[in-house]
C-alpha cells in the first residue's frame, strides 16, 4: 500500500511534482456574510464560521454575532440549534422545551427560568433532568425525589432543604442514602443506624448525637464500628476494649485517656 501523501497545515495534499499548486476555492466568495460580517472581522473562514457543521466554530461566530442566534434556533442542524440556545435571548429559548435532540433540550434547561424549567422534571433523558434537578428552586425540588434514574435523585439529596431531606433515607440507591447521611442534621440520624449498607451507616455515625452512635458500638462492620467509637459517649466505649480490630482499640484508649487524665493550665495562665 502506498504512503499517506504528506499534508500541508490546512490539510490539503502535497502536488506530485511538477504538478501546478492550486489552493483551495476560498468558500466566503459565495457567503451572504462576505460584505459585512466578515469585512467587519466579525467571522472567519476556519475559526468562527456559522455555516459550516463544526460546533467550536459555530460557538465563536454566534458569540461575536448573536443577533444571529435566535434565527437559528430552528435550524435543521441539532449542534447549531444547541449552541443557538446558549447565545439567543432567555425570552426565546422556550420554543425549544420540546426539540426532538436531547442535547437541545440539555441547553434549554441551562437558561430557562424556574417556570418552564419545571416542565422538564419528566423529560426523558436523564442528562436533562440532572440539569433540572441542579436548578429548580429547592422548594420545587420535592417532586423529583421519586425520579426513576438514581443520578437525579443524587442530585436532589444534594440540594433539598434538610427538612424535607428525611423522606430520601429510604433511598433504593446507597450513594444517595450517603449523600442523606451526609446532610441530615445530628438529630435525624438515628434512624440511618439501621441501613443495609455498612457506608452509609459509617458516615451516619460519625455524626450521629452521641447517644444514637452508642447504638452503633456493636456493629458487625469495624469502620462502623470505629466512626462510632468517635462519637459515643465515653462511658460507653469500654465494651471496646477488647475490640478485634487495633484501630477501634486504639481510639477507644485515646478517648478514655483524655477523659481520664487531669488537665493543668500552662503556667503563663496561672
């Protein structure tokens, strides 16, 4: 198989030789933006061009020419109609809460307001509605806690108002059953000491009120275990002592150490 002809920076074939160079037919003789945008500086063939199916250049051109961009929101190119969405005015944008292309519809649910944001909690792309749930107001947010799709619901555990956080604990999913844990005031934990999932009853343990990680001293699991023992009550961590695992040992024996051993002020504070 013969070689790959070398190419030139704007990849075109190196002529054998002997052949005449021709360079390639400048596409701006023929372009209705050749007289003002383009005189103006405004575009560029090759980096800032709207008529051509190249994302980053479309990106440019609407950026520097966004009255253009609400003419192209019906454009019959999914990426230029996309990429329109992100530079036409928020008032327009609506027209396209139902477009056929999801990446469209993604771009949609970045700009619009909480009204017609609210629209798109049952749209059927995930990506989209992770987009919703980042966005809607935390009060509205309630109404995608029982999104089929665990990355949504991960999404609203992480931006639904504590009081209305205890009803996700019961989450099907143990990363959103974290991110619960992780976020429920000291007092609502106690009853994450029940979880299935040894992560999640560690990380409610470790912010448990003291009296509630007590609960959790006898944990089949040593990392429960030992979050536990960090937050229990002193009086109740000698039932680990004997502990089979050295590092809940070890902390059991810190703790009880500093409750045991007096204090002295420094003697500059005397």
């Amino acid at each position: 198989m013969p070689a790959a002809p070398k190419r030139l920076s704007h990849d075109h074939p190196v002529p054998p030789p002997g052949d005449e160079y021709r360079p390639p037919e400048n596409p701006c003789t023929r372009c209705e933006l050749r007289a003002d945008t383009l005189a103006d500086g405004r575009c560029a063939p090759g980096d800032a061009c709207l008529f051509v199916d190249n994302g980053r250049q479309i990106d440019r051109f609407l950026r520097r020419n966004r009255e253009w961009a609400e003419r192209c929101l019906h454009d019959a190119f999914w990426e230029r109609r996309a990429i329109a969405v992100k530079w036409a005015p928020v008032e327009a944008v609506g027209a396209l809460m139902d477009d056929p292309d999801e990446v469209v519809r993604l771009t949609v649910a970045t700009r619009v307001g909480p009204e017609l944001l609210a629209r798109l909690t049952r749209d059927p792309d995930r990506e989209v509605r992770i987009a919703v749930a980042s966005r809607l107001p935390p009060p509205a947010l309630e109404r995608m806690a029982r999104d089929p799709d665990y990355a949504v619901r991960l999404q609203v555990a992480r931006r639904l108002p504590h009081g209305r956080l205890p009803r996700m604990a019961d989450d099907p999913d143990r990363e959103v059953r974290k991110e619960v844990a992780r976020r429920l005031p000291a007092f609502a934990l106690g009853r994450m000491a029940r979880d299935e999932d040894a992560e999640v009853r560690g990380i409610a343990a470790a912010r448990m009120l003291p009296e509630d990680a007590a609960r959790l001293l006898a944990d089949p699991e040593w990392t429960v275990r030992l979050a536990a023992a960090g937050q229990a009550p002193p009086e109740a961590l000698a039932v680990l002592l004997d502990d089979p695992e050295p590092d809940v040992r070890e902390l059991v024996r810190e703790r009880l150490a500093q409750v045991t051993s007096p204090t002295h002020p420094p003697e500059n504070s005397r």
